[in-house]
C-alpha cells in the first residue's frame, strides 16, 4: 500500500508543472463561460491540489512512521517549491472567484469602464448591482459604511435639534431609545433592500414619510436629500478605503441612480442630475449647516451607547475611542470628540482593516448566499421578522428560536441582564405600517396606518422619476436658481419663487441658468429615456 502510494505521488510531482495549469485553467474556463454557481466552482477549483497534498500528507506519514519528527518536517521541506506553486496557484484561484460577480454583472448588461455603457443604466439594474454589493460583495462593510454615517448625520444641529425634541431616538430608558433606533435601521434596509415599486418597498418608504409629514414645519427636504447622499457615499468610501477591490465607476454610477430615485420617493423638492451634482450639493449643505452643537453631542451620545450596549463594562472605554478613531474629522470637531481622538489608534485600525481585505482578496472564497438584510415576505401571522444582525444592540422583531434563547451567546445574555428576543421586544414580528414613534392614543395611529398603505400603493402605481407629497418647509437650505430643474417630476418641486432667496454662504462654482422645458429635462435625465413610463414635465406627458 505505502509503494502504490508513494507511486502515485511521484506521479503527481513528475507533472507538478502541468497539474497546477490544469486547476488554475479549468476553473478559470468555467467561471468564464459556465454560469453555475460560486460553491461549484470554487470546488472544482480546489479538488485536484487538495487531493494532492492529501495523498502527500498520507505517504509521509505511513511511509516513515519509524522517522523522528524533525526527520519527517526535512523530507516535507524538500517539497518546498511544490508547495510554494500550489499555495500562489490556490491565492490566484481565490482571486479569480473573487470577481465572478462583478465580472458576470458587467457581461450581463455590457458595462464597461466608458461611462457611455453604463450612462442609461436603469433603476432596476442600480439595484442589482446595489444588491450584489450590500449582500455579496462587502456586506459587513457596507453595514460599517452606514453606522459610520448615522455619527454624520448628528453633525446638522437642524437635524439633531429635531431628534432630540421628537424624545424617541434620544431618551433615559435605552430600551425605548432602542426601539426608535431600531425602527429607523429596519426601514432604512427595507428602502434599499426590497425591490422598489413593491408592496411591502411601497410601505417601508410610505412610513418614512409618515413620519416626516408629521414632523414637516420643522424638516428641510435638503436635509432629506442630504441624507440620501450621506447613505449612498458612507459604503462607498469605506469599501474604495479598506476593502478587498475598490468599486468600479459604474458601480457608484449604480449607488447614484438608486439614491436618486429613491430620494424622489422620499419627497425630496429637488434632485441632481448627475453624481458630480449630488456631490457638489453636499459640500453646499455642509457649508452651510455642519457645525459643532450641543444638541449634537446628545444625538452622538446617543447612538455611541446604542453600539457599546453589549460590550463589556470593562471594555466600553476603549470601544468608544475606537469608534471615535475611525470616524472622520469633520465629523469629530461637529460631536466635539475630537479630545478623544487617537491618530496612532486610527491607524492602527485603518491597517487591520486594510489587511482583512487583502486577506479576503488572495485567501478566502467569495460568499455564496445572500446576506438577507431585510425580510421579504410575512410570517403566519402577517408581520415581519428581522435577522438577529440588523440591529444587535437590542433585539427587536427577531424570531424566538431555540438558539438565541438557549444557545451559548444567548446564556451569557442572560447571565449578564441583556435582553433575548422576547414578545416584549416584538419576536411575533412587526407590520411596516406601524413602524417609528407611534401616537399616543389608538385611533390616530390606526388613522396615520391607513394612510400608510394608501400612500404605498400611490407609490408603487406611479412610474419612475415621481416625486412623493411630503410636507417639508418650503424653503431650501442649499439648493437655488442656479442648480437647474433636477431630476425627477415638476409636481411637488420647488417653485421659482422659493429657489430665489438670500444666499447664506458663497458659492463655490459659476453659476449656470437653466430654462425648465421638456427637451432639457429629457436631455439631463438619461435615465427617463431607457423606461417606458410617463413622467410629468410642467404638466406635459413624456
């Protein structure tokens, strides 16, 4: 037996050169021209040379039983170079299988790196490629773009001032502060995660506005709209900075398209055009309304707890100064962190995070299921249930199991005085309608419920580029005359008259004067072009 072995492993070595080709090539063919899925391919890459060192590892071992271990560890080193060529040939296949959906996202729909390919990219498509980021690509990364984000948006003392006065995302109990946290993260997945124009996308975005209706005299739309960009750029910058691939151009093309749509859905008065007009919309606003306040520090705080919640007592300290290391300097000075801010412990941190990408990249294959972020179809009882890892600081709307209960992270839950999923925090699931702060008494909520699901079908029976009646201030804070019509329907834009106002900043660009007509709306949105659907252009019919 130990001959027929060692045989067959001089065999292998006689042709380690044509070997190695043969599992590099092969798997390389088949993710290029078969569209099966990524475990099958990733097996086919990794049979043959782990079959190999499995035939080696067997002759060492039985064919010197009687060798010391020294002796053994000399005869495996003389084997080096194979080991060497079939760890880089195992590094390579890894990367390879790395882009297949990327790669597979652009044969697709014949994207390329000229934008012309990708310029009438429709919202669907956007979504895809969204989805295949968020939930394939870098999913814990670009979970971390947007917590890093929520800390952004306590940077406008006109937001923060809002939160804080509203009582529910600010408050002494956590458990009720949690609840309203929560809520905001499972509505903001849900927008972007389930397909838009559906019923249940219809009704998460319909309680959003809900919600904004209710508190409209003192919402700006651009703040809406700003953080809409904040949500789009927060995953973007965080996977270009650290992760295992930067984003390829009509990759953030995709995150603009479906921002921007999303942002009409959401009431937004005006929406740029393009992602240079998102961008330089943004620097506008900061501009004018990122500043340090108190009221800041508060809605900060808030969130800060709300993520060391479950960090041990012992640890918080430094979990706070980690999290306030990773965060970026405007963002410090505006929540007055900067005191405790360490930039040894920023980089220290930006490199760990630098080197799991490049890990994931060479060493590790790439995800074969979804990461679900937001529940798409009921339960039995018609509500929704969310993974324990949507918001882990309290676990709200998630399912009661055997393992979270009595599991081992469940155990040491209880032993600490943390909550499980319960009825208390909602574990028979939850309706979209009646999500965020509710009203005090029962027949306005059940009111403000059916208006919900009334708006949702508005929203869904409408065709792209339609803008949602939501009743901010009438005003804008960043957007003037000088930006042009924007995206989107006339219907519920801002009028002329509330364009011209006083300016509260200089402007950092040449002003350019647009003509609102139907030759110029169609020209600046490609995107209205490639969809069938009528969209309304000062009560004209496209």
């Amino acid at each position: 037996m130990t001959n027929l072995i060692a045989t067959v492993v001089k065999l292998v070595l006689l042709v380690n050169v044509v070997f190695p080709l043969v599992f590099v090539v092969a798997p390389f063919l088949v993710s290029t021209f078969w569209r099966g899925s990524l475990l099958t391919k990733m097996v086919l890459a990794n049979i043959p040379h782990t079959v190999y060192f499995v035939l080696h590892a067997y002759f060492v071992k039985s064919a010197t039983p009687q060798k010391p271990f020294m002796e053994q560890m000399n005869m495996l080193l003389q084997f080096w170079p194979v080991f060497i060529l079939f760890l880089a040939m195992t590094l390579l296949v890894f990367r390879l299988l790395r882009f297949n959906n990327v790669n597979n996202i652009k044969y697709t729909y014949g994207f390329t790196d000229d934008p012309l390919t990708y310029q009438n990219m429709t919202v669907r498509q956007a979504q895809i490629i969204q989805s295949n980021l968020a939930e394939y690509e870098f999913p814990l990364l670009f979970e971390f773009g947007w917590i890093s984000q929520f800390f952004t948006t306590a940077t406008a003392p006109c937001l923060s001032r809002v939160i804080i006065n509203s009582g529910h995302f600010t408050n002494k109990d956590p458990l009720i502060a949690h609840a309203r946290q929560q809520d905001t993260v499972c509505l903001m997945t849900a927008i972007m995660a389930l397909k838009l124009h559906t019923v249940y996308s219809g009704r998460a975005i319909a309680r959003i506005n809900e919600h904004h209706n209710r508190y409209g005299n003192q919402i700006n739309s651009d703040t809406v709209l700003w953080l809409s960009e904040m949500w789009m750029s927060g995953p973007i910058r965080w996977i270009n900075r650290v992760g295992w691939r930067k984003l390829q151009p009509f990759e953030e093309h995709a995150m603009f398209v479906f921002w921007r749509e999303l942002s009409l859905l959401l009431g937004c008065k005006w929406v740029p055009n393009n992602l240079a007009e998102f961008k330089h919309f943004r620097q506008q606003y900061v501009q004018l309304e990122q500043k340090p306040a108190q009221t800041n520090v508060i809605f900060s705080d808030g969130i800060m707890d709300a993520i060391l919640f479950m960090v041990p007592g012992f640890l918080k300290s430094f979990a706070r100064k980690c999290v306030i290391a990773i965060l970026d300097e405007d963002v410090r000075r505006c929540n007055k962190y900067t005191d405790e801010f360490s930039p040894l412990l920023r980089k220290v941190l930006l490199r760990i995070l630098k080197t799991w990408g490049l890990f994931q990249c060479y060493c590790m294959p790439p995800r074969n299921s979804r990461r679900v972020l937001s529940p798409t179809e009921p339960n039995d009882l018609g509500l929704f249930n969310f993974p324990d890892y949507t918001y882990p600081a309290t676990p709200y709307y998630v399912k009661q199991t055997f393992w979270n209960q009595w599991g081992l992270t469940a155990l040491i839950n209880r032993l600490r005085g943390k909550p499980i999923p319960s009825p208390r925090f909602g574990s028979n699931g939850v309706a979209w309608e009646s999500m965020g702060a509710k009203f005090p008494d029962e027949i306005r909520q059940s009111q403000a419920e059916a208006r919900v699901r009334q708006e949702a079908v508005n929203l869904t029976s409408n065709p792209w580029g339609y803008r949602a009646k939501v009743k901010f201030q009438s005003r804008p804070i960043a957007v003037d005359k000088h930006m042009g019509p924007g995206y989107g329907s006339r219907e519920n834009a801002y009028t002329l008259d509330e364009l011209t106002r006083k300016i509260h900043g200089p402007l950092d660009f040449e002003p350019v004067h647009y003509e609102v007509t139907l030759e110029h709306f169609q020209r600046s949105n490609p995107l209205l072009l490639a969809d069938t659907s009528p969209v309304v252009v000062d009560g004209l019919g496209n």
